[in-house]
C-alpha cells in the first residue's frame, strides 16, 4: 500500500513538471514507417509528443472545477 501510495506521489509531480511525454506509437520520432515509407505518425501527427494521462485528467478536472466556479 505504501508502494503505490509513493508512486502515486511520484507520477503526480511528474505530471506537474513534465507533462508531456514521448509518443508511444512513434517513440517520439514523428514518423513511422508504413509500406516501407516514412510517413508522418498518425497518433501525435508529428509533434512527437504526447500529453500523459495524469495531467489530462488534472485538466479535464480544472475545467469542470472552473465551469462550477464562474
């Protein structure tokens, strides 16, 4: 239990500090091959990055606390 409660923790501020992480389709290049062909990747669209799953919730979180708020 104090495992995950650390890990928790630990993704939480990585969240925080780096909240995005490489593509996992392309493994952050922006492209993959398909037919033997560098095409640009269809999941982060070239952008290499991809937003983790723990600060889209926070921001999904903050805009339903910040409609309730107006």
């Amino acid at each position: 239990m104090a495992a995950l409660i650390l890990w928790l923790g630990y993704y939480a501020v990585l969240c925080a500090v780096k909240p995005f992480a490489p593509c996992r389709k392309c493994g952050g290049l922006g492209q993959v091959e398909r037919f033997k062909k560098p095409r640009m990747c269809p999941r982060c669209h070239g952008k290499q990055l991809r937003l983790r799953v723990g600060r889209r919730a926070h921001n999904a979180w903050r805009r339903t606390h910040e409609a309730g708020n107006r």
